[in-house]
C-alpha cells in the first residue's frame, strides 16, 4: 500500500480508501452483512487505514456495519473514518438536504453511536442545503470540533463558490469530488482544492465498477440501484464510449501480464498529484485486494499520458 499526506490536516492516508454506500444494503448488489464484514476485514489487511461512510447509506446501516467490525477487530484507534452530514436517507427511496445546526449535531452523535466510536476524524457536508445558510452548518460543525467529537471537516459536492462562502465560517480541510477515467468534469476545481491545502478524496474511483471491464452490454439495473440512478456512464451515450475505453485498457492489460482494469484505472487516478486518495466500493474480500494491490506497482507517465490521450478520445467532458 501506498500512503499520502492528506492536504494540511497531517492524516497519513492510505492511496485507498475503502468506500461503504454498497454495504448499507441499498441501491447496489446485496451480501450478507458476514460478507461486507469480511471485506472491511480484508481492507485493514491489505494496509487500508482510510474509510468512508455516512449516514445516508441505508440509514446508518453502513456505519453500523463498519462500526462493529472495527470494533470486532480492535482495529478503531488504527483506521482514519470519514462520514458525512446534511444529506438524509428519508424512506428506503428519498433523499433530503439537512444542514441546520440541530440536523448536523444529531447526524453527529447518530453517527458517534453507529460508528461506535467517540469521535470522527473527518466530517464531510454531504451535499450544498440549499435551505440552510452555510453560516449555520459550518458554524455547528466548528462547535464539534472544538468538543473534539469531529477532527476535521470537509465538503463533497460543492463548487468553488460554495466552498468560499462555506470557509469562511470553518476551515474546508477536504474535499470528496467525483473524479475517474469516465468522470473528469471537476477536475479544474479538484486542482483548486488542492491547491488550497485541502486533502482531495476522490468517489466513484471505479466509475460505478465500469472501469473494472465486467459490463461490457447495457445492463437493466433496478430503477433505484445507484448504477441505474446516479453512475450516467452505464447508460448511452457514455456506455459505448465507455466500451471504446475499455478496449484500449483491454490492451494495456495484454501488454502486462493481464493486470486487472481496476488497477489501471486506480493507479490513473491515485497518480495525479492532486489526488490525495481514491474512495473504492467493493464488499467483498477477493475484490478489496485485488483494488489494494494497484498500490503495488505504479504507471509510467508515458502510460499515463496514453491513457488521457484515449480519455480524451472517447470520455468528452461537460
Ligand atoms: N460524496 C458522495 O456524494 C459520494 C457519492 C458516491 C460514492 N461515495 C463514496 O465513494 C465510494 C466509492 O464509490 P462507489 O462505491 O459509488 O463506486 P466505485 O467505487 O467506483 O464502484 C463500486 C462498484 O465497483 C465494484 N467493484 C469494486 N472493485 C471491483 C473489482 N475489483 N472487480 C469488480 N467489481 C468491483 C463494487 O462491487 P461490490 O460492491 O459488489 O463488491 C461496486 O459495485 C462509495 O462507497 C462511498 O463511500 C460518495
């Protein structure tokens, strides 16, 4: 495994960071909550020292799931969590914003209770409360620090604007984007977040799972599976451009010794400098080592430079 200073909050992160929105049980794959388990298990393994969750995946399940198995294997003191407030998982289906101040700090202790824990080492706002002035979110999430329940607070989802108006009320130390081979469309700001200090944690590292090469034809999720709803690249026009991708990855793999797609399309995005770790969904054992150990071997930048020629070819961005 690798490990990077994350922006000026001095966390030495691991290059991956474990993703749990599929582990809440909804809007991707189902397991057995012994499965998900065992994946967590396998990240702390693999040297993962780095997760990400929050509450609205499936109401705290996620958090639970993550909070027991840390707690299982004594594994807490060791593992930096990120989780998340403002974005609330209404009713199996629905999601509303919440920034208020009363909303934050009851996410807060829900989410200290569900993660089992007595602090976060990284509260991210989930997503802009078009209802609720920066001012009251980011000066509740400063109280929380100062009450040493979180130790650093970071945004996802904001633009630039946002996350200037936001700092001025507390300190941005992070921000999560959506960054990969098939999502570059914020990739001016992610730059400008980095340069401001802050630790850039990229979602969606896999595109979804696309980028692993296992569809290769259109796929009918169900209306509410997070691929179907939220990942646009498993739909036309992106999929088969996508699909031209993949065979030129296909290739690249040919050409050393079948290394998996994911690794290629991991270490393309932990490589860019500006990226301090890749957020990566998987819940199960095979599949968190298989992603951990791209963190064994690095692309040339002349590979690098290939491969953003063939991105550009055939991922425009918006
Ligand atoms: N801030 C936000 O708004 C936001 C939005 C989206 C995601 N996130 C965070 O970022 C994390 C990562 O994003 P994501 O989970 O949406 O997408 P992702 O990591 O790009 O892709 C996850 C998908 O890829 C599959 N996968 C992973 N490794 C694989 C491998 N080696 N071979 C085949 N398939 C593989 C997973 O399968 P299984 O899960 O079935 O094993 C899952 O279906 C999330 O879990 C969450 O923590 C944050």
């Amino acid at each position: 495994m690798r490990y990077k200073v994350f922006g000026k909050t001095g966390m030495r992160v691991s290059e991956m960071t474990l993703g749990t929105w599929g582990m809440g049980g909804v809007g991707w794959d189902d397991n057995p909550e012994e499965v998900r388990q065992d994946a967590i298990r396998a990240a702390v393994e693999a040297g993962v020292n780095f997760m990400d969750t929050a509450p609205a995946y499936n109401g705290g399940a996620a958090e639970r799931c993550l909070g027991k198995t840390l707690e299982d294997m004594g594994a807490r003191k060791d593992i930096m969590i990120s989780t998340k407030c403002g974005n609330v998982f209404v009713d199996g289906v629905t999601y509303r914003r919440d920034g208020s101040a009363s909303g934050v700090r009851r996410q807060c202790e829900d989410s200290l209770r569900n993660l089992r824990t007595d602090y976060i080492d990284l509260m991210l706002v989930h997503w802009p409360d078009p209802a609720t002035p920066f001012e009251e979110t980011m000066t509740e999430l400063g109280k929380l620090k100062q009450e040493g329940k979180i130790l650093h607070v970071g945004v996802s989802n904001f633009s630039q604007a946002q996350m200037e108006e936001a700092g001025r009320f507390c300190e941005i130390e992070a921000y999560q984007p959506q960054y990969s081979m098939v999502h570059r469309d914020d990739e001016a700001l992610i730059k400008w977040a980095a340069e401001q200090g802050m630790g850039v944690m990229t979602y969606g590292s896999l595109g979804g799972g696309i980028l692993t090469g296992v569809f290769r034809e259109l796929t009918a999720f169900a209306a509410s599976d997070s691929r179907n709803r939220f990942y646009k690249h498993f739909h036309e026009p992106v999929f088969s451009r996508v699909m031209e991708l993949l065979k030129v990855m296909d290739r690249f793999s040919e050409e050393h010794d079948n290394v998996p797609l994911a690794q290629i399309a991991l270490n393309w995005c932990a490589q860019k400098e500006f990226v301090s770790t890749c957020i990566v969904g998987a819940q199960h054992r095979r599949k968190v080592f298989q992603n951990a150990a791209a963190f064994e071997w690095s692309l040339t930048p002349e590979e690098i430079a290939d491969l953003d020629k063939a991105i550009s070819t055939y991922i425009p961005t918006n």
